[in-house]
C-alpha cells in the first residue's frame, strides 16, 4: 500500500512512538495513509488504541510497519 509519510520510531520505547506518530502526522489531510515504523513490543497495543481514541483508521500491521490513515 502506497503511504503519504513514514515515521521512524525504530529504537523508541513507550510512549515515544505514539507522540512521535501525532505530531508527524497533524499537518497532513484526513484520508492520508502513515506508515509508522515502530519496533516497540508496546506498539502493537498502543497504536491501535491510539487510533480508535483520537478517530484514525488501524489499516493493519506487518512486523514493524504499522498503518494508519487519518481520520
């Protein structure tokens, strides 16, 4: 799946993923597709959540690479 940004949180420990995700991705437009790369056993709880709290789509995830569009 084609994606409008990615975000390298690779190395980042709970809860440094998720911030980094929002702030990267408030510029951009509803619709957009973030890839966020995120090695953080924690992610796989955080990210999802994240998304159902603040109205983003979990599209899925793939080993490291988590996608979300904007909702």
């Amino acid at each position: 799946m084609d994606h409008d940004l990615e975000v390298d949180a690779l190395g980042l420990l709970c809860p440094l993923p998720v911030l980094r995700l929002r702030k990267r991705m408030q510029p951009l437009p509803p619709g957009a597709v973030i890839r966020l790369l995120a090695d953080d056993p924690a992610a796989h709880v955080d990210v999802p959540h994240f998304c159902v709290e603040q109205g983003h789509e979990f599209i899925g995830v793939d080993g490291t690479a988590f996608t979300i569009r904007k909702g």
